[in-house]
DNA sequence: ATTCTATGTCGAA
DNA sequence: TCGACCTAGAATA
C-alpha cells in the first residue's frame, strides 16, 4: 500500500521502535543475506523518507539501507518473536519488537554518495518542509505530457501515486489529459498546497482519505464509500458508480499502463 | 487449484 | 508500449 505517506509513517514507526537500540537482522527469505549481515548488532540511528524512498542509518556504518516497497511491498512492526509467515526478505528485531519487509522492489545497501544521487534525482516530496514546489512546476510548465503522466513521474514530484493522482485531479476539477504546459501556476500552487495537506493526513491515517465533509456519502443519506485500501476518496476505483458531487459514473482507463479514474463531467479542459 | 489484481519502476523493443 | 519482477490475498473455477 505505498504511495508518499507510507513511507514516512513508516520512517516515524521504525525510528521510533528501532532508534537508539542495537537489532539483530537476518534475511529469513535469503536475498538480502549479505546485507543483513551487515546491520547485524548495529545501532540503527534513524529512518527517513524521501518520495517512495526509505533510507536507515546505522551507528558507524557509511553504506545505508535503501529500500523501495514497489507495487506488492509491505513492512510490518509488530511485538517480540513472531514466526516467520511467507517470504520475509528482511527482518529487524529487539527483545520488544519485530519489523518484517516482504515483496520490496529494493532492499540494498548504497554508498552516502549513492544516496545522494538518488535523492537528488528525484522531485520535492510535498511531506517534506524543505521541499521546493517550483522545481515541480517546472518541469510540468515546461511538458507537454499529460498532467496525469506528470504527476505519476518521481523526477517531477516525489511520493505521489495513483490515488493520490487520481484524487488530486479530481479534487481540483483538472482533466487528467491537460498538458502541463497547460496548467495554469494558480491552479498549480492550489494542487500542491491540498496535496501537502491530504499526504499528512494519510500520514497520520495510514489511509488516503479525499472526499470533503460536504461531499461525504452518509451525509448524502448513501453508503460509505471506502475503498479497499482503507480510505474515502472521491473516483479512485469507483468505475461506473456516481461522482459524488455531480452524480455522472466515474470512468476508467489504463493510462501510461496504469488504471486512471477521472469523472468526465466534473473534470472537463477549460 | 488456478488466475487475477495491486497505492511501482525499470529496461528492452 | 510492453513485459518482467517482487508477494499475498481475493476472485474464479
């Protein structure tokens, strides 16, 4: 369930669990056995979050342990000695508390110069204070790519994913297929500023939740519409259901080998 | 039992 | 634009 606020609750919880104490890690699945090796007995320092990013610092170490959770990844805390259940490429552990990665894309150790370029070459992440939104600007300013494709592009912006996206456009009334040069900078500030707003919040959460109290389906006399990642929003994965401000169904596409969810009535090219 | 799907990214064609 | 990759749970048979 990664988009930007999952990774930096993530970052708080491990730092919180895991600061300040000496773990043990081990690789129970294998693919990250030279690595856990590494870490093994160390002091982990701190975790921070930059984008879809996580990066963990160990006392006297120089690498870092850089771990993206990709589509299926997760990372798990829970109490002390659990059983390993299904593939756990990495787990830390205390007397008190085991954290268990499963499914990431990355989990390697990277040089500080690595890291560097890494964070370097991905856009502001709107959960960061430091974050510069015009660099985002632009880049999108200066596309003539969908705002849709820009939005999902790291280089542009970090941490945004397809709910985010598709909530994001809708919440803003922009057609997903508007060009970026297209975008005016109003409109632009607005998006960043609500996207900076709802990310905390699912920080927060840990759920992405959209929908305004005004728009809220039970103050509409319907039911609830939650969908499975935890959280109410507005189109996302509601396909053919009504948009709940004007009642037309919600459509869908694969756009750039993603499902896109816009409502056609609300977001119209202006 | 098997197939499908998912909040992601990369690299080849 | 497409397939590959990582995994688990839901959907389908």
């Amino acid at each position: 369930m990664p988009e930007g606020h999952t990774l930096h609750r993530l970052a708080f919880e491990l730092t919180e669990a895991f600061g300040g104490h000496a773990i043990s890690s081990s690789s129970p699945q294998g693919r990250f056995g030279a690595g856990a090796a590494r870490v093994d007995g160390r002091v982990l320092e701190r975790t921070e979050a930059w984008g879809k990013h996580l990066l963990i610092d160990f006392r006297g170490l120089r690498e870092r342990v850089h771990i993206h959770l990709g589509i299926y990844g997760s990372f798990v805390i829970a109490g002390a000695e659990q059983p390993v259940v299904g593939q756990v490429r990495w787990r830390l552990a205390t007397g008190s508390t085991t954290a268990d990665l499963r499914g990431p894309t990355v989990c390697e150790l990277l040089e500080p110069e690595a890291a560097d370029a890494l964070i370097d070459r991905i856009g502001p992440d709107p959960l960061r204070a430091d974050a510069d939104p015009e660099k985002a600007w632009l880049r999108i300013s200066s596309s003539r790519a969908p705002i849709a494709t820009l939005l999902m592009d790291q280089r542009v912006l970090a941490g945004v994913g397809n709910v985010y996206r598709a909530e994001l456009l809708f919440r803003h009334r922009v057609d997903p297929d508007l060009a970026g040069v297209d975008l005016d900078h109003e409109t632009f500030t607005a998006m960043w500023a609500d996207l900076s707003t709802l990310m905390r919040a699912g920080v927060r959460t840990g759920r992405i939740d959209t929908v305004d109290p005004e728009h809220e389906p039970e103050a509409m006399g319907r039911d609830p519409r939650v969908d499975d990642h935890g959280g109410e929003v507005y189109v996302y994965r509601r396909t053919g259901q009504p948009c709940l401000v004007c009642g037309t169904a919600v459509c869908t596409r694969v756009h750039a080998g993603r499902n896109l969810f816009w409502c056609p009535r609300c977001q119209q090219r202006r």
